[in-house]
C-alpha cells in the first residue's frame, strides 16, 4: 500500500519576537496560517530510503541524507516507540527550500502523521505532538494545519478560527532564486539596532481577538481592513538588511496590486494578498504573473483550513 498525503505550506500572519533567552533562542508569538501550496509525501513499506524529486529548482537545496527532515522524524519515532518503522519515502517537492514557507517542517509532521497511519500505530495527537515540539515549532503546528497561535518557542499550539472572510482572497507568494538560512536571519535580528527590535505592537494578540470575533456577514470590509493592518514580522527589517534586494519584491507585488504584502517567516519569500476579483483574473489568466519572472518564481494558492 502507498499513502500519499500534502505538507502544506505555512506563512506567519504575525510574526513578534517577545523576549531574547540567555540560551540565545527567541520567545514568540506568532500566528500560523496553512495554504493550499505544498510538498508531496509518499510513504511506502520497505527498506528505508528517501526519494526527493525536485519540482522547485531554485532555494537552499534539499538533500536525501540522515540529517534531512524526514528521516530525522522517522528516527525520532523510532526511538521513541524501541521498534524499526522502515519506510520508502517519495518526497516531491513544491516548496521552495528556505523560502520561509517551512516546507522542512511541514514534511517531518506529514512523515510522523504518516508513519502513524501506515502502521497504524494509534499515536494520539499529544504523542505525535511531544516528538514534533523537539524537532521546531512549525512542525508541531503541521500536525493540524489551518490557523493557530504559536508561543513560548513557537511550539505551543493554540488552534484559532480559521479567517473566513479571507476564504475567496488570493495569495500571490513570490520565490526569489536564492533562500535565506533562519539562524542567520535571527542572528541579523539580534545586531539590529533597539528601535528595529521592537516586538510589532502587540500585533499576534489583537489578531487572536480578531479571530475570535469573526463578523456576519463574513465579508465584512471593517474586519477585512483590520486583519491587513495586522499583518507584521519582526523579522522583515533583519531579511532586508541582509538582503537588500527584497525591496524590489516588496515594491514589485506592491505594484502588482497587492493590497498588503508581509515576509514569509524568516524569508526569502514574500506574500501579497490579491482580492477575490483579482485572484480570479490570475487564475482565468496565469499568464499575467510573468512579469514578475524576472524578481523569482511567482505562485497563486490560497488560506486552507485543514491538510
């Protein structure tokens, strides 16, 4: 028996940085978000091995060895419950590799959501959960893609309503042709000056009440317009400052018509959210998204709720 299931991708709706540890790691409160864009994972009984077909080409590239995202899940599951759980992994992916879109991660929870489906192991959800909060935080978060807060870490999950007036909007996700490594950029983060560092206003808590408010009629422009002033990533200003370039794309999906645009994470990606009337002319006509070819690789999806 095959089991093929997607790791989606996620972006950051917020993203603060609350506290810097005397360990060096970074306290956050952040708000995941799923979308419709992901990696595709195959899992099959047999020798172990791990098959990466590559869809993306461009990024921080993605190796078949012990150290990649898979494989350590599958060992930590392992050690975890003392027995082999051999697998023939097909890993097809979409996501652009340290494009901010936590492609990495979201495989290593499809892989231990898999896993325990394929032998049929009966793992609950705090199980799997335990073993995905070692490996980082987005990958606690993909065990139930859709929307949910993040803090401590990042890896205490708290579900949220999914933002149904969001549902009919386009995100406009614009690859450029390098990735950027999230230890460096938390680094950049840590040398930027003190008016820089500042956690973004509190941002992630008022969109937790946002959320929790949802209007009827979910088409409400007053919710709509609050959510976009939301968005924030306290790591936007340390991705620029390493890598200038990104003005272009900020400016470019800014251009395109775009009515807010945010860092992917700790980048190199960044999103821009299209009105339904726009996500629709896009998706009647690709072809218009070749103007933005120069700056990367440009990719419509849209907000999921679940895998």
């Amino acid at each position: 028996m095959t089991l093929t299931l997607s790791a989606p991708a996620k972006v950051n709706l917020c993203l603060e940085i609350t506290d810097l540890r005397p360990n060096g790691y970074h306290a956050l409160d952040t708000i995941f978000q799923s979308l419709a864009l992901a990696d595709t994972l195959q899992l099959q009984k047999g020798a172990t091995q791990l098959q990466i077909c590559d869809h993306v080409g461009q990024g921080l590239s993605v190796e078949s060895n012990p150290q990649n995202l898979v494989l350590r899940a599958q060992r930590m599951l392992e050690e975890y419950l003392q027995k082999e759980l051999p697998c023939q992994f097909q890993l097809h992916k979409y996501l652009p590799a340290g494009g901010g879109l936590g492609g990495g991660s979201s495989d290593a929870a499809t892989t231990l959501v898999g896993l325990n489906l394929l032998y049929e192991l009966n793992l609950t959800l705090p199980q799997l959960n335990h073993l995905a909060q070692k490996l980082g935080a987005d990958v606690a978060f993909n065990l139930q893609p859709g929307t949910a807060r993040g803090t401590d870490l990042g890896q205490e999950i708290s579900p949220l309503p999914f933002p149904q007036p969001l549902a009919d909007w386009g995100v406009l996700l614009l690859a450029p042709p390098w990735g950027m490594s999230t230890p460096t950029v938390y680094q950049a983060w840590d040398r930027l000056e003190a008016d820089l560092r500042r956690p973004a206003s509190a941002c992630a808590p008022q969109m937790v009440k946002l959320l929790e408010n949802l209007p009827a009629p979910v088409d409400s422009p007053a919710w709509i317009a609050s959510f976009l002033q939301l968005l924030r990533n306290d790591l936007q200003p340390a991705a620029l400052q390493l890598q200038p370039q990104l003005e272009g794309v900020f400016r470019a999906l800014e251009d395109w018509g775009c009515a807010a645009t945010l860092l992917c994470g700790s980048g190199s990606t960044v999103m821009g959210l299209l009105e339904p009337a726009a996500r629709q002319r896009v998706e009647l006509q690709p072809q218009l998204l070749e103007s933005l070819q120069p700056l990367g690789s440009p990719y419509l999806t849209h907000f999921i709720s679940e895998r």
